[in-house]
C-alpha cells in the first residue's frame, strides 16, 4: 500500500499504474489526460467536475521573462 500511494502523488502516473485505476473505476481518472507542464509552469487553480469521468481543468501560469503567461489545460473525459 505504502508503494501505491508514493505513487499517486506524482504529477502523472505511469501507464501501468494508470490503466489499472481506470480498471477500477471511472474518476481515478480525473486529471490523468491533462497536458504535461512546461518548463518554470505550475497549477494556480484546478476546478474538479462532478462528471461521471472526474472532468478536470487546471490554469497554470510561467514566467517568460517579466511577464507572466497562463495556461488553461483540461482532462476531459477517457
């Protein structure tokens, strides 16, 4: 259990592991397919859907020099 949850943790999970919580159910899903981070890039905001799949939008923000650009990045459905 103590592997399993180090691995949960992780801003993506590896295929394996990924296939096999959509196995169990529908949500563990949710955020799985949102795109990767780009360089200096982190989450500011997430929204979570009530959806059948556990939809996901994430706004994300990096520094490009001296202004800052955002990023809104969505997970939605399988």
């Amino acid at each position: 259990m103590d592997e399993l949850s180090n691995e949960l943790l992780r801003d993506s999970l590896n295929e394996e592991v990924r296939i096999s919580l959509g196995k169990i159910h529908s949500t563990f899903m949710g955020g799985e397919y949102l795109p990767g981070y780009r360089r200096q890039e982190v989450e500011i905001a997430r929204i979570a859907l009530a959806s059948t799949t556990s939809d996901v939008i994430s706004l994300r923000a990096r520094p490009p020099g001296s202004r800052i650009k955002y990023r809104l990045g969505r997970s939605l459905g399988m």
